[in-house]
C-alpha cells in the first residue's frame, strides 16, 4: 500500500523533507510518490507525515485511494459554498 | 554633482560577549538612549520600516520558501497570479542560487537596493534549508546589503541562533492575538511536532511559539516588527491587547494590517464573507495601536517576490528567464550602489540641517490656537518625504497628514495616478484628474510644489485647497503655516462646510 500525490499538488515542497522513506520527489507538473518506497510512515511516525503537512485537500491520496483530507477538512469551507462562489463570479 | 561619501557607522559591532557569532546579535540592552540609536541605524535605510527611507531606498523579497506549517484562514495555498498584489502571491519559486542571482542582477540595474527579505510565498522558516542558504550566499556576497525575515514563528524559537549567525537584523513575525480561543478563528491547524494539530490547541502551541520566539529575538538585540492582520469581528477588540504584551517584550514595531479577503482569492474569509476593515477603522485601530506614527503607515503589504521601491513592482524585468540576458558587472555595482547611498545619505543629511534651521515651533502655533479647534486632514506631494518638492501633477503618490493645534502626524498615503507626463500629452488628463481629488476625499488642503491651472479649479470646486507657496519648505513647517492660515480665517471652527473654501 502506499500513498498518493495527485492532480490539485502545488508543489509547494513541504512534504518532500518530511518523508522517512525518501519516497517523494519532485516532478511535472507536480511532485510524486514512489511507491515501492511509501511505506504509510509505518514503524516510524503515528500519521503519514505527507498527508499531515500538506494544506491542499484532495491532492493526496490514502492507500485506499481516498482523499486523505477531504474537501473542507483543512480549511473549513464547506465544499458546497465553494461552488456557489465559483458560479457567482462566472455569472459577474 | 560631487559625491561626498559619508562613512557609514557600524550599526552592529556592539557586542562581542553575548556569544553569537556574527555582530547582528546582542548587546542592544544598555542605555536607552543607546538602544534608540541602534534601532535609528538599523531603520534609516529601510523602506519598510523607516517611512522616510522608503522614498529613497528599494527592496526585493526573494520567494525560495515555498512551504508552510500552518493554516490561516486568508491564505490560499494555491493560489498565484501576476495579477495581484499580496502577501504570499508569487509568480516563480526561486532555488536559492537562483535567488542569489536575481539579487545580483537587481541590485546591479536598482543601487537604491537596499534590503533583501525571504518572505515566502510560505513560511521562510517552514523551509529552513532553502532560507539559510539563501541568507548564507546573501551575507558573503552582498555584505552591505540588510537582510529579513517574516515568520508566522511557529519554528522560530528553534531557529533564533542561525539567524543570528547570518547577521538577520530584522525579523517580523505575525501575531495576530494572544487569546487561543480567538486564534481557533484564524488558524485552522497547524503541523506540529509530526502531526497536523486543530482547533484551539494548535494557536496555544502558535502563540506561546510567537512569544517566546519575540523574546529570544529582543534579547540577542534583532529588531522585531510584529504585524496582525486586522480581521474586524475576529480579533479587532483584541490587537490593543496584543500591542501593550508585544511592546512590553521589546518589539520595535506594530504594524496593523487590512485583512484582504475577496470570494475569487479562494480563501476561509474570501469565501465566507469575512469583511476587512474600512479605512477609518484601520486608521482608529492604528491611532490606538502606534508608538511611532512616521513607522509603518506606508506598509504596502507587498507580494513575497516584489523588486524595486516600495509600491512598484519591477518583478517582472528580473524574471528567471531574463536573468541571463542580464550582464551584471557586479563588482562594479558595488561601487555604484555604495556611491549612491552616500549620495541619499548626503541629501537627507542636508535636509534634516534646513529642517532644523528653519523649523517653526508647534508650541508657539499652539499658542495661538483655539483650543476647540478640529483636526484636519491635508495631503502633500513631496519626493523625498521631508519637503514640499513635488509638482501636483507628478506625484504618484500624496502624503496624507493629519494636522491639530498640538502636532502634525503622518497618517497615511493615496496612491494617484500622475495625470501629467509631458506636453504630448497635455490635455489628455482630466479624467486621471478627477480620480485624484477623489482619491483626496476627507482632505481640505494639498501642498505641492507648483499645479497647474485646470487641477487648482477643479481642487476647489471640490472643496480642497490647494496650496504652492511653500516649494522646498519642511512639510511639518508648511502644514503649520497653513493650519494657522486656516484657523485665522474660521475655517476650523466646527463643522466644516464647503462655503468655507477660499477663492483663488
């Protein structure tokens, strides 16, 4: 099982020092999990280190391939006002 | 013109027992008096600290620090655009070679450079290899230029003594409230020791970071500004509270800041219809808050990749992809920046000589003041921040100055766009024109060095009085002059009416 960096990364580098397999690097257009390398942070952290640090919901995936901070759970916008937002500066 | 180069004082080489290795550290906590002197040093040739330096002196933050270890509710992560203007928007992340170049090459085409701060588009101590190294080329290659940092602080205390070691004189950190049931309301977590840590517990674990961070700082003699954004029905009631403990720990400076916070920047605010503060909320906050008015009522909020004097932005000329077209003889530049400091230095020094010679005293225009009499509101057009040296017409900005019976203070400043710009173009400017008084509103009076015909009419017929009479007198003089001016002719008896205004 391992981890997953997806499409939403800003490649904002704050995971890659914090991995203990060495397992993120850096690429186009975001960065990436090797994942013969990702071993969860298990035997060595108590949450995934990736998945703790980085403030973009959705751009991580868990083994399971689920969102590892779903859409609201770190900035506390209720993922239904954020699509209202963006249709009412369409409709500006 | 012939330069007369101006030794420059050490401002650091104070101490040498306080164990840090570099001259930056330590040893400010003698004499008051000597403590003001440093802190004057250090501030003299800094645009964001000083409001006088900012007219002569450039900056340029260098974004190498892209991560962050916390969460603020007017933050978005993903955010960047060429567009706008803010803290934490940059177009390129920069390694730190890259940074070292782009600062080479500014500081070849802009001598005025005067300061290099990493500011983000993250936290610069989240990112603490990338900042040091950046700061470690920085110190041995450009050795007269002031080195910064802005930090939420939460790594801060574990990084007191690097800082030091780079000779970092200045670092602001943000602390937007002392109160962690507030902070619950700004940060939504933070990582923490391995874990994302939420809610109330993660701004105790901030604050007390901040703090202790402020403390270690102040004592190791580093100038520390603390800014707080002004969040109104968040921590607005609060940040009185948050000035007296951070002065009491020994921060040089207070600087509010206006929470921005539109729908389309994607942050908490943005997208929860937080409102900023209005001008006069900010201004009455500020008046509350301030040690020092001519500090920090001109900050500009700038972008973490901004190059050039305070409230331009010549990002774009420096941009990576042009960075090798740039032939930087930098040795020479060197000697070119250092001739054009001493040339600044000179001619503040003359300033401040005709300002002290010719300086009318308040106390006496005190005297003849009724004691009733209403503060007013006057804008100036001056280059330099010190005299009356501007043409209306050219000025891209107005000093805005509040003036009463007892003093004459800096309150602000209003961005305008010049209307004039040569004869081609004469004609063309009315519309620009008219922006500008608007920008004027709440002004009753503005100083400048000359105006022409078209923008004296308009000014009046807006209610605002425009003044040229004191070309190349001290601004603080000239507003005196004028206030009494106002005051024998009852315009200053409450309340203000636009019958009031004088014919030309």
């Amino acid at each position: 099982m391992a981890f997953q960096i997806v499409e939403g990364c800003v490649s904002c580098w704050a995971c890659l020092p914090l991995c203990p397999s060495g397992a993120i690097y850096e690429a186009r257009p975001h960065f990436l999990v090797e994942v013969a390398k990702c071993t969860e942070c298990e035997g060595d952290y108590a949450d995934p280190q990736c998945a703790s640090i980085c403030p973009v919901e959705g751009a991580i995936l868990n083994g399971l391939r689920l969102a590892a901070n779903p859409p609201g759970s770190l900035t506390g916008i209720p993922p239904e006002r954020v699509a209202e937002a963006m249709a009412e500066i369409q409709a500006r | 013109m012939h330069l007369k180069v101006l030794s420059r004082d050490n401002p650091v080489a104070l101490d040498a027992e306080s164990g840090c290795p570099s001259g930056g550290c330590g040893g400010a906590g003698d004499a008051l008096s000597g403590l003001s002197e440093v802190i004057r040093e250090k501030v003299r040739d800094h645009p964001c600290y000083s409001e006088e330096a900012h007219h002569h002196y450039a900056r340029m933050h260098v974004a190498v620090a892209p991560a962050c270890n916390i969460q603020c509710h007017y933050c978005n992560r993903k955010y960047d655009c060429s567009n706008e203007s803010r803290p934490g928007v940059v177009s390129e992340l920069l390694s730190p070679e890259q940074a070292v170049k782009k600062v080479k090459a500014v500081a070849a085409e802009i001598p005025q450079l005067s300061v290099v701060g990493i500011a983000g588009p993250g936290d610069p101590l989240a990112n603490p290899e990338r900042t040091l190294a950046t700061f470690r080329e920085l110190s041995e290659k450009a050795p007269d230029i002031k080195l910064c940092v802005s930090t939420n602080g939460l790594a801060l205390p574990g990084l007191v003594g690097e800082l030091c070691w780079y000779d970092i004189g200045h670092v602001t950190i943000t602390i937007n409230c002392l109160d962690p049931q507030i902070g619950a309301r700004i940060y939504p977590w933070i990582f923490w020791n391995h874990r994302r840590i939420k809610g109330v517990k993660a701004a105790e674990i901030l604050i007390a970071q901040q703090l202790e961070g402020l403390e270690m700082l102040v004592e190791r003699g580093v100038l520390v500004k603390v800014n707080s954004v002004v969040i109104p029905g968040v921590n607005d009631g609060h940040l009185e509270e948050v000035s007296r403990v951070v002065k009491e720990k020994g921060a040089f400076v207070h600087n509010l800041m206006p929470l921005i916070a539109e729908p389309e920047h994607g942050t908490f605010y943005g997208l929860m219809g937080q409102r900023g503060p209005s001008d006069d909320e900010l201004r009455a906050l500020q008046d509350k808050c301030a040690w020092d008015m001519r500090l920090m009522r001109h900050c500009r909020q700038c972008r973490a990749d901004a190059v050039g004097m305070l409230g331009e932005d010549r990002g774009d000329e420096f941009r990576l992809d042009k960075l090798d077209d740039l032939a930087v003889d930098y040795e020479k530049a060197m000697v070119e920046r250092r001739q054009v400091h001493a040339a600044i230095e000179a001619g503040r020094a003359a300033q401040r000589k005709g300002l002290g010679e010719s300086f009318v005293s308040l106390s006496q225009l005190e005297r003849r003041a009724k004691p009733a009499m209403r503060p007013v509101l006057m804008a100036v057009a001056s280059e330099g921040g010190d005299l009356i040296d501007q043409h209306f017409g050219q000025a891209r900005e107005l000093l805005i100055y509040e003036v009463t019976a007892r003093e004459v203070r800096l309150v602000g400043r209003r961005e305008v766009d010049r209307y004039c710009s040569g004869e081609d173009t004469c004609g063309d400017g009315e519309p620009l024109l008219r922006k500008t008084i608007r920008a004027l509103e709440g002004c009753e009076a503005v100083l400048c060095s000359k105006i022409g015909y078209e923008p004296w009419g308009l000014l009046e017929d807006a209610g605002i009085l425009p003044n040229g009479e004191h070309a190349m007198k001290p601004i603080d003089e000239a507003l005196a002059i004028v206030y009494r001016e106002m005051a024998a002719d009852g315009r200053l008896d409450p309340p203000a009416s636009s019958e009031q205004r004088l014919t030309a």
